[in-house]
C-alpha cells in the first residue's frame, strides 16, 4: 500500500522518523524562543534607544555589504560561469573559503589587511584612512563572508542560462557591453534576485568577523546580533525579543526568495 | 552586397572545406550528422577560432588566421538563424527586432525598421507578445525577422526549420524563400530536408567528414549525384515548370514538344505564372503498355533508357525531360518487368497519381 498520489518507488517508511526529529530539531528552538517573549513588552523592548540603533546600523551595513557583494560578485560569477581553465579552477576553491571559513578566523585575517598594522592598513593609516572599529569595516566584514553566498548562487544560475543568447545578440550586432547590460544581467535576473538576498540574510546575521574586525561601539559597529549577545547578560528579555525579530526578518527574507523562486520569473517579466 | 568566401581548417573537428557563395545566392549545405556543417557556420560567424581560416564579404577580411585577423562577431554583419530561435525572453517580440535594429538606428528608427521586418514575416500582430506566447513556427518568424533587421551582409542559416511540425515548416518555408531572395544577400542554408533544398537554394554542396564531396546546381547534384550522402537524398523525380492553374504544372517544354501537364498537391502557397516543381518517388511510378484511363491524373510517355535491379525492385530508367533535365525514374518490381517485357529502348507510359507528386516553389535552378 502506497500513499495515493505517490506513485513509483517509496522511501524505506524508518526514514520518516529521522526526517520528523529533523524537522522538530529546526523547529523546536523557534518555538521555545517565541515562548519565552514577554509580549506585552515585546513593543518597547524592541524600539528602546540601544535596540533602534542596533536595528538600523544592522539594516544600513547589510544594505551597503549586499551592494558591494553586487558589484564585485556578479563579475566573478559570470568569470567562473563562462570560464573553463586552470584559473576558474584554483579561483573557485578560493573564493568559497569564507564560506567554511569560521568568521572569527575571517575577522582576525581582516585586521591583518586593514587594521593599523595590517598590509594595506598600514599604508590607510599613514593616509590618515581608518578601517578597523569603524562602520566600514563592519560593511567590510559582512561583505566577506557573504560574497561566496552571491558568488555561488549567480554562479550556477549563468551555468544553467548558458551563453547562447549572448551568441545571438553579439551577431546581430551588440558589442560586449550591449550584451552584458541588456542580455546577460536581466537574463540572471532571478539568480541575482536569490543571491543577493541569500547575501543580505547572511550580512544580517554577521557576528565573529565584526566583533573581531569592527569591535562592539554602540551606533558605530554595535549590530544587532551583537546587541543580543549584550543584552544577553544584563537584559535578557530584550535579548529574546530582538533575536525574534532576526527571526522575523530572515523569515521574510527566506520566504521572499522561495515565493520568487516558485512564481519563475518568466511570467512577470 | 557581396561574395562570401570561407576556407577553414579545424583540426579537432576533422574539418577543412572551402566554399563560396555569391552575393544574392542561396547555398545549401547537406549532409550526415557530425559532417562539419556547423561547425562551418561557427567560423565563418567568429563564434569558433579555427586553426587555418580565411573568411572574406566582399572586400573585407573578417578572418586570416596567416595574418592574425578576426573581427569579432558583433562588427562581423554575418546573422545567424539557427534551430531554437533563441528570442529573448524578457523582451518583447517587437523589443527583440528593434534590438537588433538599434545598431544602426535611433530608437524611432529602430522601432519602424523592427515594426517593417515583422510586417514582412506576417508577424506585425505579434508584436507585443512574450517570447513564452508564441508557436514554434511564429518564434522562428520573429527570429528571421530579426536576424534581417540587423542588416547583415550574409545570413547563415543552421536548420531553421528542422525544429518545427510539418505544417509550420510549410508555413515558415514560403516566408524564408522571400526574405533569402529578396535582395543579393549570400545565405548558407543548413538543412536535412530536401524541400528546403528545391525550394530555397540555388547550388548545393554536400559536406561529408569535414569535406566539401560535391557541389553544384541542385538540379544536376539531385540528378547525378556523386557523393554517397547526394545519392541517398536524391534519388527523387524532379519536373521543372510553371503553375499555370492550382495544382497544375506545365514541364518545360523541349525544341518542337510541348509542356506536359502535371497534376499534384502544392506544398507551398502557390500562384499562377510561378516556377514550380514536381517531385515524386520513383516508387510511386506505376507502368503501363497502354496509355490507362481513369484515375491517375499523371502519365507521360517515355522511352526506357536502362533498367538496374535495386534490391528488391527494378529501377526504371527514362529518357531525357524534354527541357534536358534528367529522365525519370519508376521502381517497380521484378515481376512486372517480365510480365511487361521491358526492354531498353522501348516506349511505354508512366503514371503517377495526383496525391503522390507534390508542387514546390522554385524550380531548382538549372
């Protein structure tokens, strides 16, 4: 007996179980968090002075991190899509580090560039630039670590559109930059639509790289994730309830990118 | 407009031909699978870097592998049509024809030149739909449509027509012989179907791993063919002529005869006063002593030329056409031929019915 509408070949029925204790795994933390919300607060507790400016430094860096992953990313994705070589292979490796990478490691690696001391800090600093502890480099910070999310999802979105449109325009007669800008980039609409989203929710959630790069200066590099972890200690109910508004934001942003990934993009368009 | 010219090598591919196509001529290119005819059309439009290429248009070098030339495909004027019609799918119809138009226009220019290119191909009331919105057949008109709006100096087309059902290929045909002989632009024609080769080209030439094995008039490579892949396409009865009613042809009539007529079903939107073709296979050829009454609308009578055993059958050999085209051929079987007691030398009627012949536009270009 097999479930109608399920025809061909079944799952061995034990591996439900594993896959049902998945589920409640993910899903039982979120429940116990929501629990624990003092709702009546909830509104307060969110919208204090130190929270607000959590919030929105939170917003404007992964805002800025997600455009700058745009702007390098969406070029070395459509250089590791379209190119087969030795280059594109010890390239790729490379590129995905950050995302194995524990941030902490990342964030340490960044102060050796950019800090004071560091490779090109060094020559900042004598410029009177500083990076390190500075909302810059809390955009920086989330940049690396959430270019290889853009970087992949583009990636294998130009693998699967292929080049043959760009083919065709190049004989009809656009030149390279015709077809990057009127082929090639709305043609990848949806996979920079997923990636930069995937992009944002990770900048979002950014903790280890900043704390360790970018420090935890209220209003200057204090993010949200980093607030909670505060709060944590000498307020712990307004810790829970801004993490619940993490979870309603990356919420958003997970069931945003799967609504666009189900409608296509064909019909819209 | 101009001569196309290509002489490519490609190692890896096994390919080396070369060819040339005069301006205002249709060429088309048969051959087996994996023979190199793609391959071709990559070089000539700079999409593939041979290993020893000379692409010319008239007088300008678009490759010299010797002189280190290659123009890039965008400044090459060389369209392509290809099998997937390949619109774009997040530009209209009329958007994707006025891309191509933009090259050299303003935008008002390019939208009338687009909204002129779709209006040739009978696609003017498509203009606002989606790539997604359209039939095969329709999606291949609007990328003819706009291949011819970028103004190419040679159009290379890699089987336009070889994606779509019999009925839109019968649709689509018409339209693609208007556009290829509607100035002197040189078109390279790609193509398994020998309707496209009757109907829209004027020389073919038969590529076999990766060489040229013959080119020529298609009437004379369809008649005598002397390549193996010419032989197994051909083989068929070709009747040049006129329409002079629908679905009657006049053959060319020869020094002191007259034209026969020959009834058929036209494949093709047809006109009176056009060059038309018959064809028909040998084995719908029936032979008789007498000339038959009653339903075959076709019968001619013909002096046998020679008879060779093919297989199970006997192949027929006629005369001469009267116009010097190549006789035609009846396969009928070894019975028959003893019970008739044919002979070579001998005269005797050929019948073919009216559902069997179809009429083609074009007359095969002696």
């Amino acid at each position: 007996m097999r479930p109608i509408g399920a025809p061909g070949v079944g799952l061995p029925r034990w591996v439900y179980l594993p896959a049902a204790l998945a589920t409640v795994f993910v899903a039982l933390p979120l429940v116990a968090i929501a629990i624990k919300v003092d709702w009546s607060r909830f509104g307060s507790l969110i919208t204090s002075p130190a929270s607000r400016a959590a919030l929105l430094l939170s917003l404007r860096t992964a805002t800025a991190s997600t455009l700058l992953c745009l702007i390098l990313g969406v070029p070395l994705a459509l250089v590791l899509a379209r190119h087969r070589g030795a280059l594109a292979r010890v390239l790729r490796p490379l590129i995905l580090l950050p995302l194995v990478l524990p941030p902490v490691v990342g964030g340490i690696a960044l102060l050796y560039v950019y800090g004071r001391l560091g490779l090109l800090g060094h020559y900042l600093d004598a410029a009177g630039i500083r990076i390190a502890f500075t909302t810059t480099a809390v955009v920086l910070a989330q940049t690396f670590v959430s270019l290889p999310f853009l970087v992949i999802a583009l990636e294998g979105a130009a693998r699967t559109a292929g080049s043959d449109y760009d083919m065709v325009a190049a004989t009809l007669g656009a030149p390279p930059a015709t077809v990057w800008w009127r082929i090639t980039l709305p043609l990848l609409a949806p996979g920079l639509v997923s990636g930069a989203v995937l992009a944002f929710a990770r900048a979002l959630g950014e903790f280890g790289a900043t704390l360790t790069f970018a420090g935890s200066r209220e209003g200057v590099t204090r993010t949200l994730p980093l607030e909670i972890y505060l709060q944590r200690e000498g307020d712990p109910e307004a810790a829970v309830a801004l993490s619940v508004l993490l979870i309603a934001v990356a919420a958003v942003v997970v069931v945003g990118l799967g609504a666009r990934r189900i409608a296509g993009w064909n019909a819209g368009g | 407009m101009a001569d196309l010219e290509v002489s490519a090598t490609v190692a890896s591919r096994g390919l080396d031909v070369q060819l040339r196509v005069a301006a205002g001529e249709v060429l088309a290119v048969l051959g087996p699978n994996g023979a190199g005819k793609s391959t071709t059309v990559a070089v000539i439009a700079g999409l593939l870097q041979a290993d020893a290429a000379v692409v010319r248009v008239g007088e300008r070098t678009l490759t010299d592998t010797d002189h280190g030339v290659c123009v890039p495909t965008h400044d090459r004027r060389i369209g392509v049509l290809l099998q997937d019609p390949l619109l774009f799918p997040h530009l209209s119809v009329i958007g994707n024809v006025e891309f191509a138009a933009r090259r050299h226009a303003d935008r008002s220019a390019a939208r009338q030149r687009a909204q002129r290119w779709l209006a040739e191909v009978g696609a003017q009331n498509l203009a606002d739909r989606k790539p997604a919105e359209l039939s095969g057949g329709q999606a291949q008109r609007v990328a003819l449509a706009r291949a011819m709006a970028a103004e190419p100096d040679v159009l290379l087309c890699d089987e336009p027509l070889a994606g779509l059902d019999v009925a839109a290929a019968a649709a689509t045909r018409p339209v693609l012989r208007r556009v290829l002989t509607a100035d002197s632009r040189a078109a390279l024609l790609i193509t398994h179907d020998l309707i496209d080769v009757l109907t829209l080209a004027d020389r073919v030439l038969i590529m076999e791993d990766g060489k040229v094995a013959e080119v020529g008039p298609v009437a004379q490579v369809l008649a005598a063919p002397r390549s193996a892949f010419g032989a197994r396409i051909a083989g068929v009865n070709l009747v040049r002529g006129v329409l002079v009613e629908p679905g009657v042809l006049r053959a060319e009539p020869g020094p002191g005869l007259p034209g026969v007529l020959w009834h058929g079903n036209p494949a093709d939107h047809l006109t009176p006063g056009q060059d038309v073709s018959a064809v028909f296979s040998p084995a719908a050829v029936a032979v008789f002593r007498d000339q038959p009454h009653g339903s075959p609308r076709n019968s001619v009578l013909i002096r046998i030329t020679g008879l060779e055993v093919n297989g199970a059958v006997v192949r027929i050999r006629a005369e001469e056409q009267p116009d010097g085209a190549p006789g035609l051929a009846a396969d009928v079987t070894p019975d028959a031929v003893a019970e008739l007691g044919l002979r070579a030398g001998e005269q005797v009627w050929f019948t073919v019915k009216t559902q069997a012949v179809g009429l083609h536009a074009g007359s095969g270009h002696a």
